[in-house]
C-alpha cells in the first residue's frame, strides 16, 4: 500500500513511520511503500511493492515474467521492471529498473503486468555474457511452446543492436524443432490432467535389449507416447515391436499437437485407461539423453 492510500484511510505520515519503526506491525519496502505486516515479504508481495513504487505503466520482465507464462525456472535475485523512457526514477534495493521506449503491452496475470514471452526471455539473455546459458535461456519460451525462434528474433530486430550479437548469433544456430516439440507436448498434458511422465526413454526387454523409443513414458501402467512421428510411413517398425509387448502405445506428429491438441489430450486419456485396466508388459525404460537443455 503506498502513503497516499493510507492518507486516505486517515493513517497520517507520522503514524505510519511509527508502525513501520523497530516492532511495528509494519515494514516499509521502498520509499512510499508498505507491507500492512511485520513479516517477510513473499515474492508476490515484493512484485506489488515494486509496481506500487514505481507507477502503474511499469511492467514486470525477465524471469519473473517467465515463470507468471508458466515455464519452471527460478527468479533472479533482483525483480526486473521496464518503465516508461521518460520516467526518471532511480532503481532501488532488490529491484533493477530498464527505461524503454518500447515499453510492451503487458500480460496482466493474478493483477500483476508481465512482459510478453519473448521480450521476457531476450530481457533476460541480453544481459548474459555466457553463451551456454543465452542458449539455456532461449530454449526456455521454445521448450514450455510460448513462442518459437523467429518471433525471438522479430522481437530482437525491433528492439536495441547494442550488445545483441551474442544472443542473434546463438539464436541463428538454434534447432528449436525438438525443443518446440516438447512443449507443445506439456501443454497437451496439461489439457488431458494425466500424471508426469518420464520423458526421452529407451525401452528394452529385460535382458536390456533395445526393443525402440518414447518421448514420453508412464512406466507404473507402461504406456508409451510417440509425438514426434513423420506424417505417413515412419522409418522403421520399433513402434510395432513396441506394441507386440503388451505396451499401450499412442502415436502422433508434431502437426497434430500444434492443430488439434485436445483430440491428442483425448487419445491420451483414453490410453492411459486402457494400460491401467491391462497388466504391465515386462519391459524396462532407460533415459535417453534430453534434446534440449531448458527441462
């Protein structure tokens, strides 16, 4: 809550320095800022605080932003925020602030305004000197299928060149394929609500022949998922010798996760029915090894 709205409540300035002074109920954030509790604040609560403190046209990027687009990775020590080019406002402790003229329009989420994916991930890579980790911090939006390599790199050709080479160079190199490939696939998960899989595995006998492949695999019922299959014939028959096991086994392209994801999730749900009701084929999954980096 900022002063102005506790002025309006009839909680006078001096009064509010008092609560938020040595055992008060309160604790001041920034300048102008306070949290109505003495406690530690949450990272939700640090967000407020940060928008609070610095206007309402300021926006939430990097991965703070990521993680409101659901992709799994954790917050930077600092909150990043983008604010208008004309604002004159000093960063303050635990909060980085980047003016902008290309402030973006913001994905509000839970109230809160967060960079779209792709600015959010480039915000976040322009400012990373190892090109392991650029490359670890674009797969992320590829991998969780928020947006693929060339909106990357339409946001980065409209954006700033300064000190951009780094990120344009690894983007370039990037096979986001296979990587798009699996987020597609977690999103369809998330429509048919079906426990996680194991993903990437080998399946072999017991003697730990290699009888073929699943990207995704629920071993306690065996049932195999294969989404990366070419459109007509696929090359080779191990999805064959796969259901000769005994294994349930659900087939799809990658066309088929981007056009029709909810009859994909159905086809799903009715497969993992059907291995629950049938006993396990006695076979055995081996990792294999992951073909992106952003899991």
């Amino acid at each position: 809550m900022n002063l102005e709205q506790l002025r309006q409540a009839g909680v006078s300035d001096r009064r509010t320095r008092r609560l938020c002074g040595p055992g008060g109920p309160w604790r001041r954030l920034h300048p102008g800022v306070v949290l109505l509790r003495n406690t530690t604040p949450t990272r939700r609560q640090l967000l407020h605080a940060a928008v609070v403190r610095y206007g309402p046209r300021a926006v939430i990027t990097g991965s703070d932003a990521l993680q409101a687009h659901g992709v799994k990775c954790p917050p930077a020590e600092e909150i990043h925020l983008l604010v208008p080019g004309h604002c004159r406002v000093a960063s303050c402790e635990g909060v980085r602030v980047a003016r902008t003229a290309r402030l973006p329009d913001p994905v509000v989420v839970d109230g809160l305004p967060f960079a779209p994916p792709a600015r959010a991930t480039l915000d976040l890579a322009r400012n990373e000197p190892d090109p392991a980790r650029i490359r670890h911090l674009l797969t992320l939006p590829l991998y969780w299928g928020l947006c693929d390599r060339h909106e990357l790199l339409a946001e980065l050709d409209t954006g700033p060149q300064r000190g951009t080479a780094a990120v344009r160079r690894v983007l370039r190199e990037l096979d986001d394929g296979p990587i798009q490939a699996h987020g597609l696939a977690v999103r369809v998960l998330d429509a048919a609500r079906l426990p996680p899989p194991a993903w990437d595995v080998t399946i072999c006998d017991r003697r730990g022949r290699r009888i073929g492949d699943a990207d995704a695999w629920w071993d306690e019922i065996g049932l195999a998922w294969q989404y990366r299959c070419g459109p007509g014939p696929s090359g080779g028959f191990s999805h064959l010798a796969l259901a000769a096991t005994g294994i349930v086994l659900v087939r799809c392209t990658v066309r088929q996760l981007r056009q029709v994801p909810h009859e994909v999730a159905q086809e799903l749900a009715r497969a993992f029915g059907e291995a629950s009701r049938t006993p396990r084929p006695r076979v055995r999954a081996v990792p294999m090894a992951p073909l992106g980096d952003a899991a």
